[in-house]
C-alpha cells in the first residue's frame, strides 16, 4: 500500500525555516515541502532540492497536513491575520520562541491542533535536538510531529514550562557548542596546526565525544576516565581549564541567557 504524501508548508524560510526544508526533504520520506519568505530570491536554491518555494503564504496552504511557522514572534500576527481564512482543522507546529500555545490556540480561533517545538539548525543534517510540547487534547497531532523529528535528530516530548529553558539549552546550545570549536581550533593553530586542519579535528573530536554521550548514554564524566591516565597530559590540561572556570562560565553564560529569554 502507497504511503500517503505529508504536505508541510514552512513560513519564514530563513535560517530555522530553510534548515528544516532541506533536513526534511533529506530525512523524512514521504513528504512535500513548501517554504515561503517575502524575499523569495532567497531561498530560490531549494527548488533545486525538490522543495516548493514562494513569496505568498497562503500558495497552496489549503492542501497542506502541516502549517510549521519559523517567523520571529513579532512576526507572527501579519502572517496569521494572512492564512487563517484560507485554513481550517490543520496542525500548527511553531518553531516561535517565547510563543505559548494557549496564546497561539486563541490567535487560531481554536480552529487547529497546535504543537509546539524548539529545533536547531542542525536539523539541516538530521541532527538536531528537538523540545516538542502539546496538551493532552493534540495527543494525535503531537505524536505524528514527534515522529517527524525522530527522523531528524533527538526528538524529546517536554512540559510547555520547559520551552524557554528548550530554547537555551537545544538552540542557542548550538552557537555555545561551535564557540567550543572556535576556541579549541585557535589552541590547535597556536601548537601546530593550519587553521583547515585544526577545524576538522577539533570538530569531528565534538561530533565524537558527543556520539559517545548519545549512544552510551552515561556521564560523561565516566568517560572522561577514559581519556585520562594518571600524572597525564589530559588532566593537567582539564583541571587548568577548570581553574580558569571552565565550567562555571559555561554555566553561567547558559543561565544568563536563560535570564534574558524570561524578559523578553
Ligand atoms: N535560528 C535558530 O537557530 C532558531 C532555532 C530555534 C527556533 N528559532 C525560532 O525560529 C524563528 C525564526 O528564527 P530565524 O533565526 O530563522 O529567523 P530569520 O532568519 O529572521 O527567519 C525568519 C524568516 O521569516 C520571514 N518572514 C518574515 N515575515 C514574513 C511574512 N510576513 N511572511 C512570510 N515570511 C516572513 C523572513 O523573510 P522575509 O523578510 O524575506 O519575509 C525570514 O526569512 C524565531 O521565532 C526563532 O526564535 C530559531
């Protein structure tokens, strides 16, 4: 038996909008992609990926299974103020931050299943982390959107109340992670290597530790007992770091920006 085409219509084809069009189109069968934006020249490279692109929000919604919003939350209103007469009992799956879904059922009417999520732009790759929260009346909606995202990384159902800290942790993580990288590349120039040579080790040694991490499932501080031998470079290396507050200021700069999310 054919397996039934899930049409999915992205709005904001930005970084996050763009992001999930190509990791869908990759990893998730059976699906059909339409993504729009008002500057439509730029995201014109995804039809070449198969995916629709289109500067009219509402081209093609009321065939759509899925209506996934990737604008910024002051964005929102214009957008829905645009679809909602071309729309009826669709999911609603927004990427928005800060946006609750009591607020976006009312903006809706009541009219849709809403599902909300927090991904990062590594689901380009299939790899993102993604916070999925609904109420127990979505349950349908919410698992089939779970399913989604377990084909595009680690996909996690969490209480609404945990969407901010979802935000900091899974999306923003993203840019603490990559400024690991920067940090260890320009350590691995200054003891010898060129800058090419120091990114892709310093990046596939975090793609690999954190693989470890995913599949072993332990603490990493397990781990790290692996590494280390006793009297060993490693761990002169990680106590130092520590002294220079290594993971105070991981976890301080995570729970500043936690801080600013709840005044936004
Ligand atoms: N970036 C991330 O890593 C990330 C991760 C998780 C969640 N988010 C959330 O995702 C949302 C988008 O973030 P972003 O970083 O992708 O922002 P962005 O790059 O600015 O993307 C927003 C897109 O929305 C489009 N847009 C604005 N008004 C529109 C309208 N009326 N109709 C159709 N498209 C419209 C903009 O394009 P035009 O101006 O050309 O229309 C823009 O490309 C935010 O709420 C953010 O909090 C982002």
């Amino acid at each position: 038996m054919k397996t039934k085409t899930l049409k999915i219509h992205i709005i904001g084809g930005g970084n996050l909008g763009a992001a999930l069009a190509t990791g869908l189109t990759k990893f998730s069968p059976n699906t059909e992609i339409t993504v729009t934006r008002r500057a439509i020249q730029q995201i014109q490279y995804l039809e070449s990926k198969n995916i629709k692109v289109s500067y009219d929000n509402t081209f093609e919604i009321s065939q759509s299974d899925i209506i996934l919003l990737t604008v910024k939350p002051y964005q929102v209103e214009v957008v829905l103020i645009e679809i909602l007469p071309h729309i009826s009992g669709k999911i609603i799956v927004s990427a928005v931050s800060g946006l609750s879904i009591n607020t976006l059922e009312q903006k809706t009417n009541h009219d849709h299943s809403i599902v909300r999520i927090m991904p990062n732009i590594a689901v380009q790759f299939g790899e993102s982390a993604t916070c999925i929260s609904f109420s127990e009346k979505y349950d349908e909606a919410g698992q089939k959107v779970f399913e989604l995202f377990s084909l595009l990384g680690t996909a996690l159902i969490v209480e609404e109340k945990l969407m901010d800290a979802a935000t900091i942790l899974g999306a923003c993580g993203t840019a603490y992670a990559l400024r690991y990288i920067r940090a260890s590349m320009q350590a691995g120039i200054e003891i010898g290597f060129d800058a090419k040579t120091a990114l892709a080790i310093a990046s596939q040694t975090v793609k690999g530790a954190a693989q470890m991490t995913l599949e072993e499932k332990i603490h990493p501080e397990q781990l790290i007992d692996r590494v280390t031998t006793p009297q060993g470079c490693t761990i002169v290396g990680l106590n130092e770091m520590e002294h220079q507050g290594f993971s105070s200021s991981l976890i301080k700069g995570i729970k500043t920006s936690f801080g600013k999310i709840k005044e936004l």
